[in-house]
C-alpha cells in the first residue's frame, strides 16, 4: 500500500471525525517543536494564558507565525494537523497520526537569518509543543511539512473570566472559549453604566478604562465564528483586581 495512498485515506478519516474538516480544504504549512519532551516550556505565552493546563488547553498546544497569529485575534483557536507524507519521509509512519492543537503562544520571526526564518511573514508555520509534534513527526527531523485545517474547538467547562487591572483600568483575560475558540469583539456593562465596548490589549486579554469596582459585571462576547453570547451577571459586585476564574 503506497505512501500516497496512505495520505488520502487519512485526510479522509479526519473529514468523517471531525465535521468541520472539509477534504479539499488542507491548507500547507511547516511544523517545528519546542517546550521539552513534557511541554512544560509552552506554559504562558503570548495569549497570556498563564498555566494553560488550569485555563483548560493542556499540552496539545502551537505557537503560530506572524502569518497565522494575527496580533493575537487567533489565540485560542483550534487546529487539526498533520504531517504530509507526500512531501517527506519524516513523518510517523502507518496511517490515523494526526493532532488537534489549540493556538496559545506566538512564534516572532528571527532577524538573524535573511528571510526571517520559519515564522517570518507570509509564512504559515506552527511550532509545537514537542509531545503534539511528536504525534505525527519523527524527532530528529526538526521540522516537517504539514496540512492543517482550522476546526471547531471542544472544551471542558465554560468561558472563564479573569479580571486584572487598576482603579480606572479593567484588564480581562477570557480563557476556555469553546467553537470559534477565539474572541472578534468584547464588550461589559456594570450594574450601573451602558455597555461599554472594549479593545484587544494583547493576546486574548482584553481592556477598558472605566471605574467598574464595587459593580457586578456582565459581557457580551462575539466569537470570530460570528457568535454573539451574553453573560449576564457573571461577575459579582465583589470582584476585585486579581480574581480569577468567573466560570459561566
């Protein structure tokens, strides 16, 4: 049974396990590691996410290329990839080696080489935890050529709210959002004021500048898959800077 075959077969398989994979729509890429052989390096990022094991991503996880990234609007979004046995033979071999990882951590362009390397501009490339990686590639090969597609994200529990700042500045970091898995626009209304709409500080934190302490909140989310949900009252009036985890 070819090599080729073998390719076609899985992109097939993943069509039937996961809905939104379409089997014309494999788009290519390149894949590194990084983070050790348990992963504990790709905790934090440039998602802000913190311990991404309590904040419900785990250690199937990819920092992606400027190309992919978006200043931040991709974290949280969910990826199926898997290694293109038609362009190498690094790959691990026998067919159903694919993962599914969740955009966390941004992978910046390194000057030092003329192109930018591997994450420069326009390249689509995924850097990987180094257990993700090792579900489709052999280790000594470094890097692998790849076909991803983006698909609806699966999460344990609700959307998690954590609310840092200062006095007049309120700086919200969204965690463990499901479908889209990433956030278009954001905005909270207190007990006493209108909505009031909010701006992308960095990663998947999220900024205002309003006096809302002493006030319960609420906020309305709409996913870059065009969801709109509002979560009514999720933050008592007793919140204060610092407290985390308002699950809905």
């Amino acid at each position: 049974m070819g090599r080729r075959f073998l390719h076609q077969l899985l992109l097939a398989a993943l069509a039937l396990c996961f809905a939104p994979v379409r089997p014309d729509d494999w788009l290519p890429a390149t894949a590194t590691f990084y983070g050790g052989a348990d992963g504990s390096d790709t905790m934090g990022g440039a998602c802000g996410y913190g311990n991404l094991y309590d904040q419900g991503y785990g250690i199937n996880n990819a920092a992606l290329s400027t190309a992919l990234f978006n200043d931040g609007a991709s974290c949280g979004q969910c990826y199926v990839i898997i290694c293109d046995s038609s362009k190498s033979g690094w790959c691990r071999p026998g067919p159903g080696h694919w993962v599914a990882v969740s955009a966390t951590n941004f992978c910046p362009p390194n000057w030092s080489y003329p192109d930018g390397g591997w994450c420069a501009p326009p390249k689509p490339h995924f850097d990987m935890s180094q257990p993700a990686w090792e579900n489709i590639g052999i280790y000594t090969a470094g890097i692998i050529p790849v076909l991803y597609q983006r698909v609806k994200c699966w999460r344990d529990g609700g959307v998690r709210f954590t609310i840092g700042g200062f006095n007049y500045f309120e700086l919200v970091l969204v965690t463990n959002v499901a479908g889209s898995g990433s956030i278009q626009s954001m905005a909270v209304k207190g007990t006493s004021t209108d909505w009031i709409p909010m701006s992308r500080n960095w990663g998947a934190n999220w900024q205002c500048l309003a006096g809302l302490a002493g006030q319960g909140l609420s906020f309305a989310l709409t996913s870059t898959g065009g969801q709109s949900i509002v979560f009514q009252d999720v933050v008592p009036a007793w919140w204060q800077f610092g407290y985390k985890n308002f699950d809905y």
